[in-house]
C-alpha cells in the first residue's frame, strides 16, 4: 500500500502523457484516477497510525553504497510524514479533478495533467524520506516541476519570467540548503536521519571555523538548512518568487502555493526538529524571520488587486505564521495550521479560479463586483474559505491560527511575546484584506467594461465539485484533530517524530489572548463592509493624503526594483561587458571570425585565378616552367 501511495502518481504522469495520442480524456482520467487512489491509501494509512499506531520504514533499494556511507530510497511512514501523505495527495487529487473542468479548452491538457502528477510524485518523495539525500532529490524534484508548471503557458513572456524568477530565487535557498547537507556529512558520517538527530547532543557545543568565522556547529546547520526552507517556503528576502508565480494556471497556484512546495520548508525544520531544539540561535532566527514575513505580507496584500496575488501574499503570511511557531518550539501547532490551511487557502485559490474563468480570464477586483447571486456557490465557498482563513470562532483557522499565538505568548519570552503581538496585528490585517476581496469580486456594483453581466454564470460541477470537499475540511478539520495534534497529550499522536525539549504548558491561558483575535476578526467584518461598499470615498482620501505609503505597500516595499538595482542590473551589465568586449572584440575577432575573414580573403583572391580561359591556364604553367627552368640553369 504505501508503495502504491508513492509511486501512482509518477505512473499516472508517464502513462498519462502518452496516453494523449489515444484522446486527451485518457490522459486526465488516468492521472486523475492514479492520484485519487494514492489519496484514499494515505487516508487509510493515517487512520492505521493514529488508531492502531502502525507505523514504519519501508526500504526500496539501497543507492549509494561507498564504504560506510549507504544511503537508500525507503518510504518512512511516522505520525508527521502519515499527516503530510494526507496533504499532498488529498489536495492534489483534488486539483486533478478541478483541472478536467477548468483546462478543458487547453490544447495541452494531457502534458499539464501529466506535470502535476510529477510534481505530486517528488512532493511525495520529500516526506516520506528517511535520508537528507532523498529529501533533496525531492526537493529539487518539486522545484523542477514548480518551473514547468510556473511556466506552464510559456507562449506568455510574463509566465517565462515568472518561472525563472522562481527557478533562480529558489536555487539561492537551495544552495544554502546544500552547504547544511554537506556540513552534516562532513560532521556526522551519514545522511540518515536516526544517526544523524541521535548524534545531535553529543556534538552540541562542538566549534567549527566557517569562513574565518568560530561558528557553533549545529547553528550553523540549522541557519543554511533554514536559508533552504525560506526559499521554498517564500521568507522574507527570498519572498519574491511567489506573488509573480501566480501567472501560471490557478490549478498550479492552488496545490504548488497553498498545500504542498511552500509547505516543503515548514516541514523540513519541523522534521530537523531534533536539531534545532538544541540551537536558540537558529530558532530566535526562524521566529524573527517568520514574524517579519507574516507582517509584510499582510500589508502588501492590503492594497493589492490581482485577486490571485492577493491569495498568494495570504500563503505568505500564513507561512510565516507556521515559522514563528516552529520558532518558539510549537513545531506541532506549526504542523496543525499547516494541515488546516491546505484545506481553506485550496478552497480560496479554485474559488477565485471559477471567478476568473466564469469572466474571461479577468484577475483584477475593481473589474469585478455584484456577481454573487450570478455564482452563489463559488460565493459560499469563498465565503467560509475567508472565515477560516481570518480565524473565526469554530472554523478550522480559529483553531489553528490562535493556537499559534497562544503559544507564542505562553513561551514567556521577549521573543514570544512579540511574536504574538505581531500575530494579532497581522490577524487584524489578514481580515481586512479578505474581505476587501470579498466585496471587491462579489458586491457593490458589476464593474467589468468588457463583459455583460448577463454572461457570468456559475462554473460547472466538475469546477465546484472539489470546492464541496475543501469547503468540508475548512469547517472541520480544526475541530475534529484538534485534540490528536495539539491537545494535551499531543505527545501520544507524535511520539518520536517531532522534539520538543521544553514542552510549552498550555493548561493556563489568559482569557484576553483567547478572546481578542477573534473579538478583532469578527469586528472587522462590518468595518470592511462599510469601507469597501458603503463609503469607499473615505479610503480614497485616505490613499491621497498617505500617497508615499500607499505606492511604499502597491510595490511590495520595492524588493523587486531593491534586488533589480543591486543584482539583475549590474549582473546583466558584468554579462554584456563580458560579451561585447571579450567574446564579440577579443575571441570571436581575433579567434573563429579573424580567422574565418582571412581564409575568405585568400579564397577570394585565389579564385580571381579560376578565369576558365584554357590561353590564361597555358600563360600561366609557362610561366611556372619558365621560373622553374630559370631556378636549375642558375641553382
């Protein structure tokens, strides 16, 4: 069974694609069907684990064997790789089904179908790796399929860039990643995990020289295995890819970005937990890093109006929310919000799917407006996705997100408390931007220029299908595994696969933290309403007067035109210099082309001789005989 989890999906994607010469139904049905049964196996191997505690390693076949490294491919089935099995395949079957609906009219339905499964299939890989080896094939496998999928509509030159955008930032992160990789081999021996966290204490006050630098041997793991998961997981600094990445097809925006690669760094520490437990360094790093991510994102989405982009700064968001947490050492409730915001931030991603194909393809909100009885049920849909998404009460993101912040404060440090100040702040920010979407895309009045009202209508069943389902996960799932992944003996569900040295009591905790999140989403509900349809001339003052703040927040606090300034413009400028005065004026002028332009000029003159007169050829041998028998006479 769990071979059959793995490998289905890369199955499907081989078999599917040349499926295509027979009709592209085949193709879909079949990569459907592959990732729809991995799904239900990884349901049925997560309820074996959590009811019947069945749990172990698989191994497939050994890899690399040189001495004593060995290094093999297994299928490590534990509490955390069990939850994240659910996660890839449940969401991505999902998508399947939706992409049938919404790439119908694409002529490369089969290649796409073919691309998603691939990228389920190294997802897969990742979290079921019982080696830091495996777990990079994985990792740079989804980052492969990210630059397919990215630039999946590659005849768009904004989908090239957005795909190379990603490819290049994400390389950054993944050299960090790599030089962890490495120093733990050098260090450890082995790249297994179970040798590699058991060796972890003794090595614990070990110093090792970097660069010139005295630097603690296990901070210095954690810090590059953390550049890695910024990359991936869109951190501040390397936070850019993302927003750009949402010009590939929304079926790529809702399972790259919601549920399964930016999800990939979260649990990458959550799993490296037993050696970041004994780094503070490294994990004040990722909290501060994570605090700074939830907060900017929140802002920039704010005034935001691509209504993709918009999600996708929420993802941004709220994966800094599950690094804060996995910061101050609630590596589960990172795990549990991660688990609740794969059901909710899929739900928001194909419900502004169907908005977007049911007008024409258009993204932008203030084109949008009054369609919410044309679409009542992509309306419902988003609407409960927005509700769990902002926390409120009884959703699966109040159970989630607060337990976060309840955590942060209840660590009882400068850090803590701050992270949960910067938690509500960005809660405050997160409701006031999904639900400015809200009634941007659904009421107040129908904006579009280009588009009758009369020909909106609600997508098809095959489109609000899998909306159904999410849409059950984003009202349940908080409640009903609230208990097993954070209750009070939280450590019965995750036994040894997650560590926390310093179990955080959460027996005890203020009435005001628990009420003042949700008290502050649900007030903003009416505010939002009354600033976005009842007076919207208030926020345009507000935006006159704050000018220079407002453009600060449109263009993203200018990281993109900070990193063109600083990298892109002096590196193309390094590359053209490079090329016009070294390859085109030295080489290719004094090399290949010099050489070329004198054969030319010798044939040229030479073929001056091919007159094709006999009395030129006959004037000429007379002169050769001539100088030959004037060189014998005198010689």
């Amino acid at each position: 069974m769990e071979y059959a989890i793995l490998f289905l999906p890369l199955i499907g994607a081989i078999v599917g694609y040349f499926f295509k010469y027979f009709g592209d139904i085949y193709s879909q049905l079949i990569t459907t069907v592959f990732v729809c049964i991995s799904a239900v196996l990884s349901i049925i191997v997560f309820y074996n684990g959590v009811f019947f505690g069945e749990y172990g390693n698989y191994a497939i076949y050994e890899w690399i064997a040189s001495g004593d490294f060995i290094v093999g491919w297994s299928i490590n089935i534990d509490p955390l790789s069990s939850i994240m099995l659910v996660v890839v395949s449940l969401v991505s079957a999902l998508v399947h089904i939706y992409s049938i609906g919404y790439m119908s009219h694409d002529p490369h339905k089969p290649r796409f179908m073919s691309y998603l499964s691939l990228f389920t299939f190294s997802m897969l890989v990742l979290v079921v790796s019982d080696n830091f080896l495996q777990l990079y094939f994985g990792w740079e496998g989804v980052g492969l399929c990210s630059y397919l999928l990215i630039g999946f509509w590659y005849k768009k030159q904004s989908a090239n860039n957005a795909a190379i955008k990603a490819f290049i930032v994400n390389r950054v992160g993944d050299f960090g990643f790599g030089i962890g990789i490495f120093i733990i081999f050098m260090y450890f021996g082995t790249l297994n995990y179970n040798e590699v966290f058991a060796a972890v204490p003794s090595l614990s006050t070990v110093e090792i020289n970097f660069l010139g630098f005295n630097s603690n041997l296990i901070t210095l793991i954690c810090i590059f295995l953390f550049i890695g998961a910024m990359g991936k997981s869109a951190q501040f600094f390397l936070h850019t890819w993302l927003p750009d990445a949402m010009e590939g097809p929304t079926p790529v925006s809702a399972l790259i970005h919601a549920a399964t690669m930016v999800t990939a760094g979260v649990f990458l520490v959550v799993r490296c937990s037993p050696i970041f437990e004994y780094s503070q360094v490294a994990l004040n790093f990722v909290a501060i890093i994570g605090m700074i991510t939830a907060f900017f994102a929140a802002s920039v989405a704010v005034v935001q109006n691509d209504i993709k982009r918009i999600i996708a700064y929420s993802t941004c968001s709220q994966l800094g929310y599950m690094f804060f947490a996995t910061g101050v050492g609630a590596y589960h409730v990172a795990i549990f919000h991660l688990f609740t915001h794969a059901f909710f931030k899929a739900l928001l991603f194909l419900g502004s799917g169907s908005v977007i194909h049911a007008l024409k393809d258009e993204q932008d909100i203030r084109n949008m407006g009054g369609i919410w009885k044309k679409m009542p049920l992509t309306w419902i849909s988003m609407i409960i996705g927005t509700l769990a998404l902002t926390g409120f009460p009884f959703l699966s993101g109040y159970y989630s997100k607060d337990a976060i912040i309840e955590f942060a404060y209840l660590k009882g440090t400068n850090i803590g408390y701050f992270a949960a100040g910067i938690g509500i702040i960005t809660a405050v920010l997160t409701a006031i931007y999904s639900w400015r979407l809200i009634f941007k895309t659904f009421h107040g009045n129908f904006n579009n220029k280009s588009l009758s009202k009369i020909e909106v209508h609600e997508s098809g069943m095959i489109i609000i299908s899998p909306l159904a389902l999410l849409v059950l996960g984003a009202v349940f799932s908080g409640f009903l595994f609230k208990d097993f992944l954070i209750g009070h003996h939280y450590e019965d569900f995750w036994k040894n696969s997650i560590l926390i040295i310093q179990n955080i009591d959460h027996s005890n905790v203020p009435i005001w933290i628990l009420v003042t999140t949700p008290f502050l989403v649900t007030v903003s509900i009416p505010i939002a309403y009354y600033l976005y349809i009842k007076n919207n001339n208030l926020l345009e003052n507000i935006k006159l007067k704050n000018r220079p703040i407002y453009n600060f927040l449109l263009n993203k606090w200018y990281f993109d035109e900070i990193y063109d300034f600083i990298l892109v413009k002096p590196t193309k400028f390094i590359g053209s210099f490079f090329w016009k005065s070294g390859d085109i004026k030295t080489i290719d002028r004094y090399g290949p082309d010099g050489v070329s332009k004198i054969v030319k000029s010798i044939s040229n003159k030479s073929s001056k001789f091919q007159s094709g007169y006999i009395y030129d050829y006959a004037f000429v041998m007379l002169i050769g005989l001539s100088l030959l028998l004037t060189f014998f006479i005198f010689y």
